[in-house]
C-alpha cells in the first residue's frame, strides 16, 4: 500500500514485538521494522515522496498526531519532505530544522516568547499544510494555536528562544510564503510554551473567525496599511482637530470589549462586541458612523483589520479606510508611550503584556484601578473578570452577580453535553450594540 506507513506508523505492542532481533522494533512499514522515529522518518521521505499527494498529505497529520515530535530533519536536499511531487500543492515544503546542534535543555527552555504572526495568501492544500505545521511545533516543543485555511496561515506560539528562532527561520524559508512573509511580521513578547495549556493546529474556513465566506469578502480587498510612523502621525492629526471639533475622522478598534475595556488608542470608537464575528452586523448597523468619513483601524497584530477593513470598504460609505500594520503589538515597539494606554490584551494564559505603566480599568466589584483577568469562579462560565486581591480574599471572584451569588450547577443532558452557562453578563449585553453619537458629530467634517 503506497500510502501505509502514514497510517501504520505507530508503536507496535509490546506483545507482537518479534523475540528475535526485534525486540526494541516500535513501527512497521513495507516489511521494515524500525526502533527510532528517525528511522521511520527517513524511510517516509526517501521511499515515499513520489507517491504522496493530497491523499498523503491527510494521512500525514494524522501520523505527526501519533508519531510525535522528532529531532531528526527531512534529508538534505528533499526539498519535498513529506509534500511529495504530486503537484497538489507543489509550493508546501514539509522540511523540518536540523535540531542536533540544539541542546534539549535549550531546546525546551521555558525562558521564551510567545510569536504572533500571520499571512494571507492562496493555500491549495490547507490539510497538508496543516500537518506540517503541527509536525514543525512537535518537534521544536512549541504550544499555543495555529489556524489554517485556504487563504492563509494565522498562529501564535510559544517556546524557547531557540526555538522560536528555528521556527521563524523555517517559515521564511517555505516556498509558500516567499516574497509574502518577512521577519517583521512575527510579533514577539516575553513569554514561552508555558503560556498555552496545549498545541491546537486546525484546518478552519477562514484564519481569523469574521463569519464570512472569504470569497464574498477577501483579504485582497483590504485598506490601506499604515506603518506605525504613519499611523501615529495620523493619530496625532486626529487628536487634535478632534479637539478642535473638526475631525472628518473615526478612529475605530476592531477588537472585543473585554479588550480595549484595559487598553486602547486615546479618542477611539471600542465597539462593544464579544466576539469579532459580531463585527459585521456592528458595522451594518451603524453605517451611518462611518459615511463620509476617513476611518483609522486597528487591532492587536493586524490580521482582524484585514478581513474587517475589506468588510467597512465592501459598504461604500467611508471616504478611505486605513488600517496599522503589524496592529497595536508593532506600534508599541515603537511608541510605548505613544497614543496607546494601558495594557494590550493577548489570547493566552497571560491575558495581557504591557508597555507602559497607565490602568484604564477598574475592579469589577470595589472600583480600584485595576487591568489583571481572572477567569470567573464559577465552574461552568468562561467570562474573565477584573477583580482585585482585596475583592478576591473577600471572595468576590466571580463576572457577575449571577455566578457569585448563586454558584450555578449546571446539568448535564442526556447525551452527556454540558449546557453552557447563560450569566448576566452575557444577557445583558447586546449582540449587536448601536452606538449613541450626538448629530453634531455626525455632522463633523461635512462642512
């Protein structure tokens, strides 16, 4: 079978381990046996690549779920790897980074960082990418989230210097991403694999959840980008004719509430959305925010901008729609004391990083300033709270009233699902929110 070692690859049972010489075998293929993942890696790259197409490319993820990490690299000049020359997906390289010079303990290191980074571009082979990039976090012991789709690559992980390092190395050098990607746009901050329970990597429709068919709304649509230079220029200019009531422009955040409630751009429009699929139906139902107007976008690292700001284009009001480059992460390398104040939320166990020393948000229960995230305490909701340590010791941990007085136990159904908790803080908060803006607002810039 041309395809059975990616299905076969897994450890052999003690029990049908061969007694003689084969003791030490763990997998089996094309009347092999092999006693190192090394071997079977070797084996698959030099024995199979012809054979390998789409087909090859599924079998593959699920053979980097079983097989494990590996610290053994595609050989030398298979520039294929586990891709093949099917011509499927001719551009994927599935090489993975020679890691022998690396020692373990660097390796594996938890004084690290956390990247962030993405890249729109036209995927014909999202499954087999996919595998790759899970075999690539496996074997640099990185965690955290990778999303994958037909138009693009989004991830943030983290590991050890080193391996981060492995990892951005590789990217720029897959022939998928050549004249695309570039070393600036990996964001970086202080961190490490530690800051993700697990590693996810998935084949999703879209590489930033919008809720729309990337077909019907395309990256390839998007604003204007500005550098953070530019972007803090245009900021500055804003303020100030702001100041004066003659801003002809919005300065408008794409992310949720729970993000630029402790960190925003001074003067911006935070829309008051839970999640950014609500995005869309926020826009249509406030288009007349937007008309006539220059709008600045942004958003943590940039890649939300993209699909919303082709969306607010897509609605023909706004008279041009700019968006930062490299989001709020680039512009604080540069200006950390900038227009931004306060912390910037991120998707992982840290729940923020900061840049500057401002608290623009207050404990949930006592009002002290206060921007560090809890989970609620309440077993079955997933809402973060700002509560304090003063509110804490008191035992004030939950989001809302709801989940802090009354501990809700929630039942499981028939079929074992958990229901999903329906707190105050969630019924009370509206889908779509309207924002209120006075007339004369609207009206300025017109004349």
């Amino acid at each position: 079978q041309a395809f059975s070692l990616f299905v076969k690859a897994k450890e052999v049972p003690a029990a049908a381990r061969c007694p003689a010489g084969g003791e030490g075998v763990r997998w089996r293929c094309c009347r092999l046996a092999f006693e190192e993942l090394s071997g079977i890696h070797r084996h698959v790259a030099l024995q199979h690549a012809g054979d390998i197409g789409r087909q090859a490319g599924l079998a593959a993820k699920q053979a980097a779920a079983e097989a494990g990490p590996s610290s053994v690299p595609a050989p030398a000049g298979n520039a294929d790897g586990l891709n093949g020359r099917s011509g499927s997906s001719p551009e994927i390289s599935c090489t993975l980074p020679d890691t022998s010079h690396v020692s373990y303990d660097d390796l594996t290191s938890k004084v690290g960082e956390v990247l962030l980074y993405y890249c729109y571009c036209e995927v014909k082979d999202p499954e087999k990418l996919c595998a790759w990039q899970k075999a690539l976090c496996q074997h640099l012991h990185l965690t955290g989230k990778v999303r994958v789709a037909s138009e693009g690559i989004n991830g943030t992980v983290g590991g050890s210097k080193v391996a981060t390092n492995l990892y951005i190395e590789v990217m720029l050098s897959q022939p998928l991403f050549k004249d695309i990607l570039c070393q600036e746009d990996f964001k970086s901050s202080a961190g490490g694999a530690h800051c993700f329970p697990d590693l996810r990597v998935g084949v999703f429709k879209e590489i930033v959840p919008m809720g729309i068919d990337p077909k019907i709304v395309s990256y390839k649509e998007t604003g204007i980008h500005l550098s953070p230079q530019e972007f803090h220029r245009e900021v500055e200019q804003y303020l100030s004719q702001a100041s004066q009531g003659q801003s002809d422009t919005v300065l408008l955040d794409c992310r949720n509430f729970y993000e630029s409630k402790i960190g925003h751009f001074q003067g911006c429009l935070a829309p008051d959305i839970r999640k950014f699929s609500y995005f869309p139906s926020y826009v249509d139902e406030n288009l007349e925010l937007f008309k006539d107007k220059r709008v600045l976008m942004y958003c943590t690292g940039g890649i939300r901008c993209e699909r919303g700001s082709a969306y607010l284009r897509s609605k023909a009001v706004c008279r041009e729609v700019y968006q930062l480059k490299g989001g709020i992460h680039k512009y604080l390398e540069e200006f950390p004391d900038g227009f931004y104040r306060g912390k910037l939320f991120v998707f992982d166990d840290r729940y923020a990083i900061c840049s500057n020393e401002d608290i623009i948000s207050v404990a949930r229960y006592c009002g002290m300033l206060w921007d560090q995230y809890k989970l609620c305490s309440s077993q079955h909701c997933r809402q973060l709270v700002l509560t304090c340590p003063g509110c804490h010791n008191k035992g004030l941990t939950a989001c809302c009233p709801v989940c802090q007085e009354k501990e809700l136990k929630v039942t499981s159904r028939a079929s074992g699902q958990t229901l999903k908790e329906e707190c105050e803080c969630t019924r009370r908060r509206p889908r779509v929110p309207i924002e209120h803006v006075s007339q004369r607002t609207l009206d300025t810039g017109k004349d």
